[in-house]
C-alpha cells in the first residue's frame, strides 16, 4: 500500500466517522419533543490499523447525556404528573445545529485531503508522462 | 544442407533457451505487483456490485473507485514507459 493509498484510507474514516456523527445528532434534533429523551453523544476514537501503521477514527460506543430532563407544565398532558408537569427530552436544539455545523466542517476538510492525496498521485504519474 | 546452414540451426537452437519464459509462478516481485493491482481492481468491482443492491457504503464506493483510479494510472504510466523502451529498442541500428 502506498503512503497515498493510506491517506486516502484514513480519510474516508474520517467521512464516515462525520457521517456517523450527523446521523445521531439527525436523530437527537428529530426528538427533540420526545418526551423522556436522552440525547446521545457520539464519542470518537482512534483505531491503529497496524497492518498499514496508520491511525484511522472510529466511532465509539454511543452513550446517552445523564443531564436533567426538561420540566414541562402541561396538565392536559395524559403524561402530567399530580403538579401537572412531564418529563421533555434534554435535547438542547442549539447545541445540536452547532454540533451539525462542526460535524459539516469535518467533513469537508476530510474530503479536502482527500481530494488532495488523489491529485499528488496523478500529479507523480504526470511526471513519466510528456 | 550446407555447412553454413547447418550451424546457422545449430546455434539457433542452443540460444533458443533465453526465449523461455523465466520464472512464472507469480512470485517475481513484478508478478506481485501485478497480483496486487488484480487485487485492487476486484476488490473495486466488488464494492461497486454491493453499492449497486444497497450493501455497501457510498463512503466505501468512492474510497475504493479512487484506489482504482490511483492503481490504474500507475499501471498504465509504467506500461507506456516499456511500450516506449521497447520501441527505441526496435529501433536501434543493428
């Protein structure tokens, strides 16, 4: 495997590792008015391939954020409790579209280097031509 | 037959060896490479098929089309570069 070959191999992790990241934040704003819903946080990790000896990213084991639950005074609700409050999510719909435009970010610098590893090598190959 | 001829087939015969293919089995660091670059290109169609019926990821398709490209240049660059070494051959004056 060439140097280039690897580059190209790390970043696609890294795509997909960003690809992974939208999908859950996608399914923490798409519940945002879920009652009883956890947001979930994305953890990333780096995965040593050492059969090429290069450090890819890699999407951990997904947990959910402990944080308190909105209280939200309904009592029509049928979820109302005796105060005639009910647990919301504790999705915070900021932190998720901050969270996207980061992800967003990501992604096209990996798309960047990748576009960039493809043109050294044809750029190499240019040379034996004339 | 002449004695001329005679020994023209002789030593035809005896240099006849060196047109014999040499060491075939693949384990010639060309033939790895060859095997390697046969390697990529399947693995290339591979993915392509797998994308086709939903299996693979677009990420995958586009990682291994591009290592495709990248195997397929270099192929083709270092078959142009023999092709010409071997016409400037053919075309030294004997």
């Amino acid at each position: 495997m060439t140097e280039f070959s690897k580059a190209l191999d790390v970043s696609t992790s890294g795509l997909q590792a960003q690809a992974a990241r939208l999908r859950h934040l996608s399914e923490n704003i798409s519940n945002a008015d879920t009652p009883g819903y956890r947001r979930k946080t994305v953890p990333f990790r780096t995965e040593f391939d050492a059969g090429n000896g290069v450090a890819k990213v890699e999407v951990g084991r997904v947990s959910l954020d402990d944080r308190e639950l909105e209280r939200i005074f309904d009592p029509s609700h049928p979820m109302a409790d005796t105060t005639g409050h009910f647990d919301g999510s504790n999705v915070n719909l900021l932190i998720e579209l901050a969270d996207a435009r980061e992800a967003q970010r990501s992604y096209e610098a990996n798309l960047k280097m990748f576009e960039q590893a493809r043109q050294m090598s044809s750029g190499l190959m240019q040379l034996l031509r004339r | 037959m002449d004695s001329a001829a005679l020994s023209a087939v002789q030593s035809y015969s005896a240099s006849r060896a060196a047109t014999q293919p040499g060491n075939t089995s693949g384990d010639s660091m060309f033939g790895r490479i060859a095997m390697d670059f046969a390697q990529t290109l399947a693995q290339g169609e591979q993915i392509a098929q797998q994308s086709m019926t939903g299996d693979a990821d677009p990420h995958a398709l586009v990682q291994a089309l591009a290592q495709t490209e990248l195997a397929v240049e270099t192929a083709v660059t270092v078959r142009n570069k023999v092709v010409e070494a071997y016409q400037e051959i053919l075309r030294m004056p004997v």
